[in-house]
C-alpha cells in the first residue's frame, strides 16, 4: 500500500530537509532521474510532448481504479529526477487527492524556481497538464 | 471623475500633495520653465531612473531563455511588470498584454495582423476624423495592400464625433472600427462604451487608440469592452520605446505574428516554422527589458496618486485653463469645445499664425506644442494650419496656468 | 584583430586598463557572479545611466514637432545619437541609420519593405544554415506571402560556411543574401567581405545580422560595403528596445515602410498620404528617445577604449578559454571549431544534458546559456539539443575563466 | 548700387548687437515679415512649396546680370519676418557671393535655432535650396 500524497510530501520535505549543500540536493534529484524509467512508446508520440525551450518532457496517463498512473518521460538528468519526484508525488492518485495538493512544497524543498512558469524546462507545463487531466476526471 | 470609467477601482480619499508631487519630477522641479507639452510626451518621475538603475545593478539579463539565476530574475521581473501592466488596465489574463514599441507600434501590429488574418477586398475599416496619424497611415497601408476602404466618422464643429453618422458607416463590410479615446489635438473625450457598444451590436470588433486616456483617467478593458486597446508609456511618465497592446485572447490569440524572430516561435525549421500563443507570439527578439520593469514602478507609483486623483486634478486644471482663455482672451478662439475633454486645450489667436504664438511663448519659457500635432485629416476639416496646443499634467499647478495667461498676453501684443 | 576590417581607425597603442573597467559595470563589480552570458545580452556600464538621468533631469521632451527649447534640445540630442552611430559603422550619411527596436525589428522592417518593394513569386532569398531565427522567420513570412522561397548556404561539419556551395545557390532569381557576421551559437566570424564580393558580382544585395559582430570589432559598412546592415543596442552595453538598421540611400529610401504613424509622413489626407525620405521614413512614431541618447554615450565610452582593443582582448580571451577546454577535458566536444571566431565558445559534455551542465553551474555562480540559442536548424545539423555556451566580453578576465574550469570539472563529476 | 553681401551681414550684425532683449530682436524679425511681399504665383505652386512640418516656404527665383532674384513668401510672421532677412543678404547676388558666404552669421545675430535642420519650419530647406540652385549656376 502506498503512503497518502501527504504523508510522501512530508517525507520528501524531510528528506530534503537533511541536505547541507546544494551538491547534495542536486545529486538526490539526479539519482531520482537516473532510476526514472518509461514505456517506449512515450518518446515516439509528438502528442504526449510538451515543450520547453530548454529541454522535452514527454506525460501520458492511465485511469485504473479511480487513481491516475502518470507515465512520464525527460531528456536532462535534472529534470528527469524533478519528474520522478512529481510523479512519486502526483501518480497513482485519485483526482481528488492531486487536486487538494497545494504546490507550496516545491518552495519549501527549495526548487520551485525550476517549476516557475517562466522557466521553459517543461515542468510548469507537466504539473499544469497533471492537474488539467485531474480536474477532467474529477468534474467527469 | 469621468462617467465613462463605471468601474473604476474605490475612491482614495486622502488627499494628494500635489507641491510634493512636482518635487518627484526633475524636470520640473529644477526648471523655471513650463512645461506644458504633456500630450507630445511627459516628464520622468525619478522612480523611473531608479528602477533602471535598480536593474543594472542587481538583476540585469536577457529573458525567458535562460537556466541562470540572473536571467531567471530579470525573467520574473519582466514579467511582474506585465502583471502590474494588465491589472492597471484591468485585463482579464494578463498573456492578453503585450509589450511594443509604442502606441505606432501596436497599431501597425494589429493592422499588419489583423489584415492578414481578417481582410478581403472591398472590406471597410472603420476611423474617426479627429485620429492621429499613428491611427491612419498603418490601416491605409494594410488597406491598400488588401484591396480595403477606409471609412471615416465626421467630426462635429464642436470637435466632437457625429454619432448620427455612425448607423449609415457601420455595416456587414465593416470589419474593425479603431477609434481614438482622448484627441490628442482637441482633449475630446470620446464616448467610448457607447461606441463600442454600438459596434459590438453589429459585429464589429473594436480598437481603441489610449495614448492620451492611459496617461489621464484610469481604464478598464473589461468594462468598456474594448477588443484591443494600445497606448504608450512615455506619455504617462513612463520610458521610451515602449508601449502595449491589449487584446482579448479569443481574438488576439488566432492572428499571425507581425514580427518573425526569437522567443515567438515554437519551432523553427527551414521548411516550416510554428508560432508561440499569446503573450510571446507578438513579442519576437528581445524585448525593452529595463523599460518595461521601469514602467511598472512608474504604474505603482501612479496607483499610489490614484488615477481617480489624476484625472480630477487634469481635468480641474484644464478646465480652468479653457474657462480663463475664453474669459479674458475674446481675440482667442478654442478648437473642440466639446462638454468632455481632459488635458488638452486647442486654440488660434486671430489672425496670427499658431507658430509665431509658440515661438513669442518660448521665450518666455513655456513650453506648448504648435502644428497639426499628426492630425492633418483633422486640421483640414476645421480649415486651419495647426493649433497652439497646452496639455496639462497633474504635476503643473494653478499658479503655472496664471503665468501663462501672462505670457500670452504679451505674445499677442507682441503680434499685434 | 581582424583581417577583416582592412580600413579600422588607427590603432590606439596606450593599453587598457582592463580592471579599472570592470568597475564601471555595477553589476560586474559588485558581484561574485562569472557572467559569460554576453552573446544574449551584456551588461552595463554606468555611463547609460548617467545619460539616461542627464536627459530626463534636464533635457526631456518628444522630439521633431515642438518649437519649444525643450523640444528642440531632445532633438538636437537625439539626432546626435544617431550621428554617433553613423560614425561608430562609418557611414557615408548619417541619415542612412535608422532607429529600430533591435536587430529583430531591423530585419522585419527590411524583410517586410523589401519584399513590398522587390519581391516576385518564384523569387528567392539567400540566408545560411546558422542564422539565428531573427534572420530566418521574417524572410519565411514575407516568403509565404509572395510566394517566394528560402535557399540556405550549408554549414560545415567545423561551423563555417561552406564557400563552395556559393555559386551553385546564386543565380537570377536571388533577390537578396541575408547573413550573419558572427555566429551567436558557434562564434564563427563569416568572411563577410568575401561573401559581399561574390553576392555584389551576381548584382545580388547583401543585409548583415551584425547583432554578434557590432559588439566583439570595429564595424565600417564601407569598407565591407554591405547594403543593409542590423545590430541591437543591448548586446553592446547600450539600453533595450534600440537597434540600428542601417542601409544604402539608393537601395533604402525607395523601399515603402514597414510602419505607418506620426513623423514618417509628408502629408496625410484618407485619400492618399504622402512619406519623408530617410530616416524619418522607417521612424514612425515617437522614437526610443533616451535609448538612442543613451546608445550615444555607451558608444563614446566604446569607442573610448577602442573597437580594435576589445576585438583583441575578447579574441585572447576566447581562444584561451577555447584552448584550455581542448586540451584538459577530452570529455568535452567543442562545437564550431572555424578558424576565426570571437567571443563564443559553444561545447557539449558527452553524454549529458547542456540543461544539466547549465543548471549545477549556475548553483555555483557561473552563468553560461545552453539550449538551442535561438538556432534550431543549427542544431539540427549538428544532431544536438544545444549546447552549453560560454561567451566572453571584454570586462571577463583569466581569472574568471580558470574558476569556470573549476567549476566545470565538479559539474562534470556531479554528472557521472 | 547694393551694398556687398559682407556689408549685408555686417550691418545686421551691428543691428542684433544693439538689442537688449529677446523681445526687440523679434519686433525686428517681425517687422521685416510684415514688409515682405512677393509676386502672386508663389503660393500657388506647389512645385515651389518647401514643406516644413510647422509653417510654409514658398521660393523661387530668376537670373538677371548674373546675379540670382530670389523671391519667398511664407505664413508664420516670425518665419516670413527670417525669409525677408535671407532674402536681403542672399537676392540679387552672384552664385560666386552665395557660395562664399558662411551662414554663421546665425549663429552670431543669436538666431541659429530656426535655421537648425532638426527644425522642420523650412528655413533650413530654404537656405540649402538658395545654395543648390547657387551652385547650379556656378557649375553652369
Ligand atoms: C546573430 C543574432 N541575430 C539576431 C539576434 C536578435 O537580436 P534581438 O533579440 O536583440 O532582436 C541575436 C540575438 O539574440 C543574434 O545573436
Ligand atoms: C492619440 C494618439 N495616438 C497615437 C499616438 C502615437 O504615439 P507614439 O508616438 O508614442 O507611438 C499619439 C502620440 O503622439 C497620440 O496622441
């Protein structure tokens, strides 16, 4: 059973929380997106891309049980790992529950500059598009 | 306070030190002089020299490309002062502000586009009589190269619009009307809602030339209903160089870009290239950076006169203006006597050349503008070669209009 | 320096002192920061400024219309500004520069005019495979509308131009080379007079996106004898939202505008409107006055140290930086390896993201840019993402470029 | 007999020397310009019309003897009043006398800014016409 979306975001805050350096929270991140894996279909499909200016993300989803799975995939090590983490957050989740998640955490683990809308890395547009599938569900 | 702004943010009722004002402005602080050629473009308040200088010093880069913590602030930076932008105008979302060269520039954006997206041969693009320059040439440039007809809405002796006229102009051919909200050259302010209302009623999307209503009442896109709606920032305190044009997304959105270049595409290729959405498909190549983050200080600084406050204060001063003049001056004859009108009096004295009047003026260190102030079309209807134009800011006082009085006084005897 | 300027001004033989500039840049000087980000935009000095606050604290007023001191002082200064950078690109006639809102704009106005003016369907427009988007989309919009096309000098496997492909793209139907001087992704430094010289035989005009050029070396438009010529203000420590667009009076003055507005017109009636010659033609509206002002001084501070002595300087210091890359990290690719380049140096680490570079040097205050730089048929080419790109100006240092190295090496590490 | 174009300058000169204020320099502009008149055709042609942004110059002129008539007319008083005293020192000259002449005469009589070329009042245009037309007869 996994732990609730809040209970895995106290745990990643915590986790972070541990980090002295920058060095060390950045070589979490990149261990996470080294251990990110995808189905081969999701790097073929020019509909699943979202674009940054800086670097692709690919996201498709499954419902399964009221809970969405969140299959995604990244071209740089950095934004995999901060993919992986969104998903370990955001994944296997019911619509609700996504919905309810106030993004602030991204602030208080330190990276939500990479998350801004003004950086065109791919993420804001991924945990928009997490959140518009969601409320699509949600409103049914 | 104008009828024509119903939703205009909550009166503030302290009121304004406007002696403290004038020290907030170098210009006019430092000077003897008089300055009163505001419409053409204002005075800078220092909080504009030090954001820029704010900028320089901290936060420099270019934007939104960038993965380094100096561009990502100048990013963020950049774009917080669209933000102050839309929300000084009241646009629902502020991607529907985009950033220009000035008031020209956003109209030949919108003509070049609008023109490629919209007009056919025989079309009709609707203007006034009393438009700037900067509201004719660009739809006459568009409208030759398309085949389309300009049609003009006549001018009232008073100098206001005959809006008898406007059922007979307005028809199924008719795809835009871009009409001017304050004159530039007669303070008229025109009854804009109304217009756009009427418009709007028969399909006709509406633009709205603001230059000389940003800088002197506050705006509202959302109340009056305007489809697009530009204006400059160096003639509401702010830098040169830069300017906006807002339009509502369900219309902005679908046209081509103008200018083709960096940060508007999506993708380009040889073969094919793809456009970006709002706000950045209009905004190709870097943009004027310490501009716009300058302009927004000068915004907040505006909002804390309160545009409410401006624009009583401009209209108070200016309505004492042309109330003196036609008291005490009977050789003077005001151009546009319209019943609304803002910053702006026009007016010849008899006999003499609008010119010979600017010059005697300068001398005695006031400073107006002279000519057809880019309003050929307008100076034609009303026969004459130009105007001696004052336009007052909320920064000029009571006492400055008194030394004027004076000085024209010995300007016409001069003449005599 | 380069041998590609044979006529530069002479050459000043008291050296600089490189340090004491660096501390007229308070971005530069107060900071622990390595910016090596100059090829998007550079920093700036303090003499911008100061003339930007002289202005406005005594001189400010639009310009061209007023009879008003005032008036006349802005545009004495303005119009001064744009004699200094008639002479800082040598000029035959200062009237033959126009103010622009950068190089984007510069190219839009000349792709826009020059395709009114000249261009046929089955035409065709010369550009190269690294051309930034600025010098790629206009020509591809105003090719769409005329039905005209696109052909493309390749780029070798080295980042420089393939020569021999020349003649075999020229021919009748080419109306016009559109090429950059210095690439911004590569560094490359095309031989620009070389490739005038063969385009002018075939009766073929040449435009040149000098926007990586004006910055790194003495420019004079003569001596190349280039018929447009394109650069913006802020990549050479000037202000945003200014760029020249320089060009030929025969070839420029009949072309019709790009924008239509105040000052540009001779006379406007509905019926027909009537425009000035050069400059004021492609000037529409009230210019970026106290950018052009400012440009001015930021050029007299250049010029002040000398073109020939920052080309010297940014060449030592890129090719050190490029050499030393070579030799201590084999794991590194550089990318564009052209004999003569300036400034840029553009790399990859095998096998890793540029993002990923970009972002852990930027966690230690090395700001560099990576993606595609605005160049995505150039990385097409080359196969690659992007890349991460170093791109040095003057007020860098050795130092600087050994605590990149530092700096890089941990990154490489924290990558493995 | 006309005195010499150098007499000319010099006496107007001596004339500005003795104002003591901006406003007799002026009454002395203006009253040269009310006593200026020129022939009907003038402003009838347009092909004779110097456009300035601000007022109009109207100018033509005639060969007599070598020595070039010229005649201007204009409609502010001050501009009329600088186009009489242009007409004083520059009609009824050789094209060799016009050449010579150095226009910082202006300068000195303090009245230089409305003949500045930034000022769009035609006096500019007008005095590089008078020296245009000079040179053409003076090329032959
Ligand atoms: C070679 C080149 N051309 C054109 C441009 C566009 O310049 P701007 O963004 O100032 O319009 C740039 C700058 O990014 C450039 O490097
Ligand atoms: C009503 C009006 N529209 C447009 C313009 C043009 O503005 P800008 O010169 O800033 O482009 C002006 C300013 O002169 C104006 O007064």
């Amino acid at each position: 059973m996994n732990s609730s979306i809040d209970e895995t975001v106290e745990q990643l805050e915590a986790d972070f929380a541990m980090f002295d350096s920058w060095e060390e929270k950045y070589e979490y991140v990149m261990d996470l997106g080294r251990n990110l894996n995808w189905p081969d279909h999701l790097e073929q499909r020019e509909d699943l891309l979202i674009q940054g200016c800086q670097s692709k993300v690919w996201l498709d989803h499954e419902m399964q049980e009221n809970k969405i799975i969140f299959y995604a995939a990244s071209e740089a090590l950095i934004v995999k790992g901060l993919v992986a983490m969104l998903l370990n957050i955001y994944s296997n989740r019911s619509p609700e529950e996504i919905l309810r998640l106030q993004p602030d955490f991204l602030d208080r683990i330190g990276l939500s500059q990479h998350l801004s809308p003004t950086r065109s890395n791919g993420l804001h547009s991924m945990l928009a598009t997490i959140k518009r599938i969601a409320l699509a569900y949600y409103t049914g | 306070m104008s009828q024509l702004n119903p939703i205009a943010a909550p009166f503030t009722t302290a009121p304004v030190d406007w002696n403290a004002i004038r020290a907030d402005f170098p210009l006019i602080a430092g000077h003897d002089l008089i300055y009163f050629d505001n419409a053409a473009s204002s005075q800078k308040p220092k909080v504009l020299l030090e954001a820029m200088e704010n900028m320089v010093t901290t936060s420099y880069a270019n934007v939104h490309r960038g993965v380094h913590r100096l561009s990502q602030q100048a990013t963020d930076q950049y774009e917080a002062a669209r933000k102050t932008v839309a929300k000084f105008i009241n646009a629902a979302d502020e991607a529907e502000v985009v950033f220009t060269g000035g008031t020209t520039d956003s109209i030949n954006t919108l003509a070049f586009s609008f023109g490629e997206a919209h007009i056919q041969p025989g079309d009709e693009i609707l203007l006034s009589g009393m438009e700037h320059h900067a509201n004719i040439v660009p739809w006459q440039l568009m409208a030759e190269r398309k085949g389309a007809h300009i049609k003009v809405i006549p001018v009232l002796e008073n100098g206001s619009l005959d809006l008898e006229a406007l059922d007979a102009l307005m028809g199924p051919k008719t795809k835009l009307l871009s009409l001017v909200w304050v004159s530039n050259s007669l303070g008229t302010v025109n009854p804009i809602p109304y217009l756009i209302q009427k418009a709007h009623a028969y399909g006709i999307p509406v633009m709205v030339d603001a230059a000389q209503a940003a800088p002197h009442m506050p705006i509202d896109v959302q109340a009056i209903d305007c489809d697009f709606l530009a204006f400059s920032a160096h003639k509401m305190c702010g830098p040169t160089g830069l300017g906006v044009l807002y339009g509502k997304r369900h219309l902005f959105e679908p046209l081509p870009p103008y200018r083709g270049g960096g940060d508007m595409i999506d993708r380009v290729r040889f073969e094919k290239t793809t456009f970006q959405g709002l706000p950045f498909r209009f905004e190709a190549g870097t943009p004027h950076i310490l501009g716009a983050v300058a302009f927004a200080s000068v915004l907040s600084y505006l909002s804390n006169i309160g545009m409410q406050q401006i624009e009583a204060r401009e209209r108070q001063l200016s309505n004492s203006f042309r109330q003196q003049l036609q008291l005490n001056f009977p050789e003077v004859n005001a151009i546009g006597t319209a019943a609304d009108s803002v910053s702006v009096v026009s007016f010849l004295v008899q006999g003499r050349h609008p010119m010979d009047v600017g010059v005697l003026l300068d001398n005695q260190n006031i400073a107006v503008r002279t000519g057809h102030h880019c309003c050929q079309p307008l100076m034609e209807r009303f026969g004459i070669p130009g105007t001696v134009r004052a336009s007052l800011a909320f920064y000029n006082t009571e006492e400055e209009i008194e030394r004027f009085f004076v000085a024209l006084r010995k300007t016409i005897q001069l003449l005599r």
